[in-house]
C-alpha cells in the first residue's frame, strides 16, 4: 500500500519576494589567511516557495543561511528580506531557524522549551499556551508537552526545534540540514510530515541539505552549489505534481531532476582542490 502523498503548493507567478541576494560574497578573516566562503551569489526567493540548497560540504550553504538570519555579514553585495536589511528582520523576528541538532534544553519540558522565543518576547502566559499548543498540534506532539527532550526520539526532538522556529508565527522558515543525523526511514516520515506543514501554514522555508533525493521531494525550487567559495551553479524549478507519495521518487520525472542536480553538483565541483 501506498503512504499517503504528501502536497507541493505550486507558486504564483506573481509570487511577492522574501529573500533577494545579489552579487553577495563573504570572506571570513582567519590567522592562516582569508576564507572565501562565498562568492557573487545572486538569487530570488518567492513567498510560499520551499527552497533547498544542496553542494558539497563546506560550499557556503549554512553560511548563506546565516546571512539571511543576520548571523553573518557580507563583505559585498546586498541582501533583503521582506524588503528590510537581515537587521531589521531579526530584530522584526521575521524568521525561525531551526539548527541541526535539536538544540533543546534538557532542563525544560518540551512545552517550555517551545514557549522560551516567546517568554523573550514577553508573551503573556495566556498567549504563550495557546500558541504551544497550537504549534505542537501542527508538529503531531500534542500529548508530549510535559515530557523532557531525554524522553523523546531524536526525530520527535527535531519535531519539537521546529514547533520553537514556529511559535512566534514568522513567515519565514530557515532550515539547517534538520534531518541529517536520523536514520532514514525516520528521515522519510519527517519529509512527509514537512510537506503536510509547509502547506497547511503556508510558510517561505529555506532548507539545507546534502541529500538530492532530500531536495528533490522537498523542494518547488533547489539551489545547487559549488564548494568553496560558495557560487549558484544551477537554479532548478521543480516540475513534480503538487501531490508527492514517496514512491514519486521512483518516477522518470524525479530521476530526471535528480539527474540534474547531481550534473550541477559535477559541473561545480573542481576535483583538483
């Protein structure tokens, strides 16, 4: 039997911009020299789009997320989201980030954890509970709020730093190769599970991976990237039907856009480094 196709909304051809970035680079200052980590990156991310960004390791693609979260600081080119400065969207909390690892503290109940942006924020208690109990609905860990992160599988962890990136309702969803440390049928359910959230709340979401198959099933639009320094060496738009069961990954359309990305990954890498 089939698992349940997860949906793709497509984008409008008028889609408003969320994130633009042209002739961008950075060069990180070391004792051994400068580090290139990116270079001359141009790129447009529609509202509602689900962006993924796949190159080798050390390519820049966390550090293009850092940037859009005013992490990092470009040294040329320029950068907005939703039209502000990234300063200005951090300040405007107009993102969540969700890191790699779960990053939750052991000392507090999954619900307090996911409340903590919003006790910064300086939430009533009142609001606090109904958007944590809202955004556990949305992440299936309605029941889980009075447990520990000890207590909790690494993909329900995982599930919970999202619920967090969620609470505070930005639009904007930045995403740090989530899923790389779970095995991999857990890492096809929370792909499943990502999907359904992504349509139901409608969010922007920039999502690093190393995975194609990852990106491909994921995304309206990937982002391939060269290593150090980081350049765009293809901008893939995703022609996948809006419903995706895991086994479209079977599919010619799919292995031909996996095809192409793993080209670009080939085309961008030099193997003389």
């Amino acid at each position: 039997m089939n698992a349940p196709a997860s949906t793709v909304m497509p984008a409008s051809k008028e889609t408003p911009t969320v994130v633009e970035a042209a002739d961008l680079s950075l060069t990180f200052q070391t004792n051994d020299g400068p580090v290139h980590a990116l270079s001359d990156v141009g790129l447009t991310i529609g509202k509602g789009e689900f962006v993924s960004f796949i190159g080798p390791s050390g390519c820049g693609k966390t550090t293009f997320l850092r940037v859009i979260a005013d992490l990092e600081q470009p040294t040329a080119g320029r950068i907005s989201v939703n039209g502000m400065t990234p300063s200005q969207a951090r300040e405007n909390r107009a993102y969540g980030y969700v890191f790699q690892a779960a990053a939750l503290y052991p000392w507090r109940t999954i619900e307090r954890n996911v409340a903590l942006p919003l006790e910064i924020m300086g939430l009533s208690k009142t609001e606090q509970r109904s958007r944590v109990a809202a955004t556990l609905e949305l992440v299936n860990l309605t029941g889980f709020e009075k447990k520990f992160p000890w207590q909790l599988s690494g993909g329900m962890q995982q599930r919970a730093s999202i619920a967090r990136a969620l609470a505070f309702d930005a639009d904007l969803l930045l995403m740090d190769e989530p899923f790389g440390a779970l095995d991999e049928i857990v890492r096809d359910h929370l792909n499943e599970q990502l999907l359904e959230l992504w349509a139901r709340t409608q969010k922007t979401i920039c999502f690093v991976t190393h995975s194609i198959p990852e990106a491909v099933y994921l995304s309206t639009k990937i982002v391939v990237m060269s290593p150090r320094p980081g350049r765009v060496t293809d901008v893939i738009e995703s022609t996948l039907p809006a419903e995706r069961p895991l086994d479209i990954r079977e599919t010619p359309e799919f292995l031909t856009i996996a095809a192409r990305v793993r080209d670009g990954l080939r085309a961008g890498h030099s193997y003389d480094d």
